[in-house]
C-alpha cells in the first residue's frame, strides 16, 4: 500500500491499518501526544513522519495484529486517553480518543 510506503515499512500479511485520531475536549489534533499499544506490537506514526499535514488522522497504526488491541494516548506524561479496538485482516480501522 502507498500509506505502506511512505512509512518506510513492509506491510506484512494477516496485519491491519489503525487511522488514529488523537483530540482534546475542543476536538484540537495534539499532534505532540505518543501512542501506546498494548500488546506491544505494529508500528505508530505521526501524520507529519509520513508526510501528511493536519486535517485527517493524526496518528497511524501500521502492521497491527487482528484481534484486540488497547492505544492509549499519552501528552504530557499522562495517559490522556484509551481504548480498546478489535482489528480485522485487510480492513482499516477509523477511531478518536479524546478525553
């Protein structure tokens, strides 16, 4: 996939894409925030690593593995917000966290 490519990273088979928002109460992208996964496992990148300006996702999930996965956004420090998401094979998942 160009996302894929644009990354820098192979996409591997059985895996899936994670669109990521990551907001606070007034719906500002915080583009300053990281990304935590649990289990530890696909690659996070900011919009702006893969070339991509505001205005759509600001973060990506690449090569996450099917099944149940917990982000969880961290600014400042502190956890700013988490959720758990269940991905599928070929299929991406769209989400926001936001406080």
């Amino acid at each position: 996939s160009q996302l894929y490519n644009l990354a820098g990273v192979f996409q591997q088979s059985g895996t899936s894409l994670i669109a990521l928002w990551v907001v606070d109460c007034k719906g500002t992208p915080l583009g300053n925030s990281s990304i935590g996964i649990d289990p530890n496992v696909g690659s996070a990148f900011t919009a702006q690593n893969i070339g991509f300006a505001f205005g759509g996702p600001n973060f990506w999930v690449l090569n996450a593995p099917n099944g149940f996965l917990t982000l969880e956004a961290i600014d400042g420090g502190q956890t700013f917000g988490q959720t758990t998401v269940n991905t599928t094979s070929g299929g991406p998942t769209f989400l926001t966290i936001m406080p």
